[in-house]
C-alpha cells in the first residue's frame, strides 16, 4: 500500500541514506511496518541498501517498465497522466483499445513486457523478446477526420525519431509511412488504429514497438536494437520517458492544425524522400522516385512516365 | 425447434391449406406436435387458420423484423445471409460493432424494432418509435483505405433511395452526406463507423435508420415516414428485403472499384449538389454553391471568390 510512498522517500534523498525512524514518523506507522514496505520494494526489483544508525537508501531502480516509474514528475500534460504496466498483454494496441470503448480521456498509455498476440501493419505479427524492448500504445481522441489518420503515424515517427536522438544522438530515418530503420535495418514499427465515424475520429490507437536492449539473435530478420547501434544499454525507463515529452509536444502541434511542422520534421528523418522506390498496392505496383508527402500523409511517387501518383495504403520498398 | 420448417412448408402452399398428416410426415412427429408448432407460430404473430379435412392455411405473416421472415428465399450472396433480429438494443451499430470484433465475415446484419441508445452523426441522437420503422446495421470488410471510408456512406444512400423507388414510385434526394430527403424532410439517416487501421478499414458497420410507418407526431420534428409519403403503410420486410438487394448489387460495384456509376447514381440524386448552401465545419464555415462530389466522396463547393474547396466532414445547410 505505503511502497508508492516510501520509494518517493528514497528517490528524494537522491542516494543519501533516509532514516528508518523518519519515515515511520512521515507515515505514521511502526519501523517494522517500514521495514516490510522496503521488502516489498526489493521483490519489485528495486536495490535498497539497509546500515545500521543510517537507515535505507536507493541504490538502483530495476529495469522494468514500472508506470510508477515512468510517470514520476513526468512532466506532460496530457501523454501518459495515466499509465497501464504490464508484465504480459495479448497486445498493447487490443488493451488500450478496450479502454478507448470504455471512454477513457485522451494521453492513457499502456506498456507490456511482453506480448503474445503482438501485431504490426496489415495483420502481420510483431515478435520481442520479453523485458528488453519497448512495447507501448497510446491513445489520443484528436478532433480530425478518418482521411487525415496518416497524419498521426507520420508525426509519431518523427516523435519517436527525436527520442531517439536525445537519448542516443544518433538520427535514425523513417521509411514511409511507419518503419524507423538504421542502416536500412528495422529499430521501430509503428501500428495506428482508429476507430471513427465516417467524418470523425473517435479515438486513435498507436502502438509503438521500439527494439532497444535485446541481442540481434533474439530479433526477426533485418532488425536491430538500440543497443547495438549505441555499444551500451539504454535505459527503458528514461526513454519512454522522453517519448512521452517528445509525443506530446508534436501532438500539440498537429491538433494546432501546424501539420507543416512535422511535415518538415518527417522530410529531415526520411529515408523514403528521394529514393527510387516500388510501391505494392493491391493488384498493382508503382514504381519511381519518391518526391514528398502530401499535407494528408500520402506518399507521392514520380513515374517514369513523368506523372505523379499519390500513395495512400500498401508497402514500400527502397531500391539500389 | 420445427416452427421454421413448418412456416416454410404453409409458404409454399401459397395461402393454400396443407393438411396436418402432410406435414406430420414430413416432419416425422405426431399431429399434436404439428399443432403445438401452429401455436408457437401464432403467438410469434403469424395468423394461421386451421380447417378440418382441409389443414392448415398461412393467411398473414406478423408485421415484424423476423431474421426468418427476411431472410427466406433471399436473393444475395453476402449481404443478409446471417441476420441478427431483436426486439430492443441499445444501438445496431453497437451490436454490430461487437459482432465485426468477434470476426464475423461480412454481410451480417442486425435488425431492432427499438433502440434504447440510437445513435446519429457526431454523437446526436436518432429517435424511432417502436415497432414502425426500420433500424439496421450492414457489416462490410471491403478492401479499402480509410480515406475512401465516405464512399461507402455515399453508396448506401443511392442503395436507399433505390429500395424507396422500387417499393414506393417515389425518389427521394440526398442531402450531403448522409441524409434522405422527400421535401426536404428527412426519411432517412446514415451513421458509417469503422475500424481502421491507418491504410486498410478492418470492418465498416452502416447503420440506417428509415422511417417507413411512424406517425408524423411520433418522429423528432422535420421528419416524415414513407407512409405519409405513400398514403399507405409499407411491408417492412419487404423493404429490407429489396435493400438488401439493393446494398448488395452496389456494394459489388464499389468492390470492384466501379465507384464512377455510384457517383452518377449520387449525382442524380443529390438534393445538394447545385444548391446554395453553407457547410458547417470546425470553427469556420464555407459558403458557396455545392458543384459535385470527388472520387473519394467529399463535397466540393465554389465559393464565391470563384475557388473551390473540397469539404470532407461536417455539416451541410441547404440555402433559399
């Protein structure tokens, strides 16, 4: 009941030793009723060091995707006020979705370790190897027509492009419309759902898969992790953390209607812009040079032929 | 468990009596149980007149949404080939919506004498006494991005307004872009929901409500009921049963990519295009003259600066 409280304690004194005595008096209870609250913490995973005349202190967090930990002074308004953490899902995106039904206010997230039924575009499956990655959907009730849902995809790229960089300093590029590569290698998936009348979204679901701590082995062909394109570990923790600051400032954005920002945003990271590319459509390819994205989110193609086709469904893939 | 296949065996009699050994023998059960099978039929509102020597006689069929009664003999191939009938729902398209979750193949239908919950555009209400109209809700799966979503709204309507002539002479118009007019009064409403992912619907549930044999008073005010229209009531089921037809010859249409003949059915129909009118969009309205539709389904107006702009959402008045 109290650990929420107690944990606070520990991370305000910043590694100093807390004496036991002092937070029995804050909470009001026995030193044994303190000393069982650290025990519980322990077993959560959290590494809390115990000296005689000075009391606990926090030494490490645990690696987990706690949402206690994700959303202390987390400092959004909107993104993830209420987090849902769990150790397994069928899938983050089916979770939240449920809550959107039930009316849940915009900004909810929902993170799992681990996924059994992990889905990316069109039905395909997303596979991560439990605890090491990131797997986490949001849900947003923008006022916007189901025509303009490429638009949310497009912008969390680019969000998720940016925490990217702040945490690693390396850019990673966006192969159109929700595939985040390095070195042509897959680091981020992105699944966007709505559910909508015909002129009006009622709640978006986006499901971010981000590979950050597991071994290459351990990943479906063609991807990679975080860890290995950095040489170090990064801590989950911190980076959902900076993805919810960094969502929410060009979610803020886009309900502004400011689109051209991330537009530009989306240009700058693109590995897509400027490439001779296939699209595969239903029944159909286009082949040519991907020359931008539209104000809606499509993807325009110039054919050999000279003539420009607007993209707004299937996949693409980068030639030479 | 047998009413069924007794209600089909005095169908094909045409209104002629069969005699309870026949049917007893054909059922392989005694004529007792044939004549428990008459009062299950009769309470469920068939009027059945039974003669001795003579049999048994379907005189009237009850004036109800029966799944049974529409579906029998009913001649499509997707749509309406599973039908959900109830007394009272909170909506159709609830139910429907519910349904599409659960991976029912498309075509399911959900019928209502009452909606405790009936839902319209953009959150309003849609009111419907008991037992008078029609109330349903089509479930499709058609491979379409969700930018294309308004064509399916379109496409309903011009299967409507179809089903109206066919039954009653009469054609009603559209308003822009759910709408169906006779006078300018509505006789019907369209609510098109779908869930989606960012490039492909999963599944669109139409939900469509007509007033067939309300009285005027009975209806929320600016509306009429086929009947007034008519001068006399209309056969529910048999309503339903030409606009499953309908729906489903146009649906095929849509399907094949043949979007160009619904258009033309919508132009010729439309009550908004050429008109004077002023949309009602998020925080700003544009007035003009309403000069078409776009391939993807949206309004297109001329403003009176000679520009014109392609209106996707929100709501349409009709002016002079």
């Amino acid at each position: 009941m109290k650990q929420d409280l107690v944990l606070n304690f520990l991370r305000e004194e910043n590694e100093h030793f807390l004496s036991g005595e002092e937070i029995s008096k804050k909470l009001k209870v026995s030193r044994a009723a303190v000393w069982k609250e650290m025990q519980v913490l322990r077993r959560l995973g959290y590494e809390i060091e115990a000296q005689p005349h000075l009391g606990y202190r926090l030494v490490k967090i645990p690696d987990k995707l706690y949402a206690d930990e994700i959303s202390y002074k987390l400092p959004t308004q909107i993104i993830g006020k209420r987090i849902y953490s769990y150790e397994t899902l069928d899938s983050t995106n089916d979770a939240a979705w449920k809550l959107g039904e039930e009316g849940v206010p915009e900004g909810v997230c929902i993170l799992a370790e681990h996924q059994k039924k992990g889905r990316g575009r069109l039905g395909r499956a997303w596979a991560s190897p439990k605890g090491k990655n990131i797997l986490l959907s949001i849900l947003v009730r923008p006022v916007l027509a189901p025509t303009d849902i490429a638009k949310i995809t497009l912008m969390s790229a680019v969000s998720v492009i940016k925490t990217v960089r702040q945490i690693t300093g390396k850019t990673l590029g966006i192969k159109w419309p929700n595939d985040i590569l390095y070195k042509n290698k897959k680091v981020c998936g992105i699944l966007t759902e709505m559910s909508a009348e015909a002129d009006r979204v009622k709640f978006v679901i986006i499901g971010i898969g981000i590979n950050i701590n597991a071994d290459v082995s351990t990943l479906p062909p063609g991807s990679i992790a975080l860890k290995e394109i950095t040489g170090r570990e990064v801590s989950r923790v911190e980076f959902v953390r900076q993805l919810f600051v960094e969502f929410e400032k060009d979610y803020l954005l886009l309900k502004k209607g400011k689109f051209e920002a991330l537009a530009k945003d989306w240009e700058e990271f693109s590995a897509t812009s400027g490439r001779r590319v296939v699209a595969h459509l239903l029944g159909r390819q286009v082949q040519g040079e991907a020359v931008g994205i539209d104000p809606d989110g499509a993807l325009w193609i110039r054919k050999d032929n000279g003539l420009q086709e607007k993209i707004t469904a299937g996949d693409v893939e980068h030639l030479r």
